[in-house]
C-alpha cells in the first residue's frame, strides 16, 4: 500500500485481505470436519455420513478456491500479517494464565474458629 496505488486497488486489496483472513479459519474448520467425519464413524449413519462428508468436501473446495483466487500477493502478505500476530496471541494467551493462576493461588488459611 503506497501512494502510486489508486484507493480503488487499495480498496480491493483490503478486501482479498478480509476475505482471505475469513475463509482461512473456515478452511480448517471443514478440515476438522472430515477428521471427525472419519475418525468417529459410529456417531453418524451411512445416510448423514455422506451427506456431512459432501458438504465439507464441497466447503472445504471453495475454501481452496478462494483462497486462490485472492491471488498470490494478498495470499502472501496475509500469511505474513498470521505469522506477526502469533507472538501476540502467544504472549496474550501467557497473561491470561499468569492472571487465572494468581486469582486462583489459595492465600493464607484461616485461623479456626473459636467456639464460643
């Protein structure tokens, strides 16, 4: 993004961005979606089997596809922007259990209670 793009290319390029950062998320769901379709057969019948297996085919297709078709620059700087963002997430997700684990430290016990 510079000055000698016009705001219409910037617009799209944003845009195969946000599509890009969507569709990659949905991706792996579908993805996910087939492990447990063929890890777990005894949950699903031979009828629902097929269809839930063509549906993630199907979503998991146009995933790719889109994927694609945003083109190699936005594809490539996309996956530049997930790799900055992944020491973050780190180091967010570190706070957060440093928090929980101070919240939940017990403290000092209690004296008993003396019977009246």
């Amino acid at each position: 993004m510079n000055y000698n793009a016009g705001l219409v290319e910037q617009f799209t390029f944003i845009i195969l961005l946000a599509t890009l950062t969507t569709v990659i998320p949905y991706a792996y769901a579908t993805a996910a979606d087939l492990v447990l379709l063929a890890t777990d057969r005894a949950a699903f019948s031979g009828g629902r089997l097929a269809r839930d297996a063509v549906i993630a085919l199907l979503a998991f297709g146009y995933s790719v596809w889109a994927i694609a078709g945003a083109g190699y620059e936005v594809v490539y700087k996309g996956t530049l922007l997930i790799f900055a963002g992944m020491p973050v997430y780190a180091w967010l997700k570190y706070r957060d259990q440093r928090t929980a684990d101070r919240t939940t430290r017990p403290g000092k016990p209690e004296p008993p209670a003396q019977a009246a």
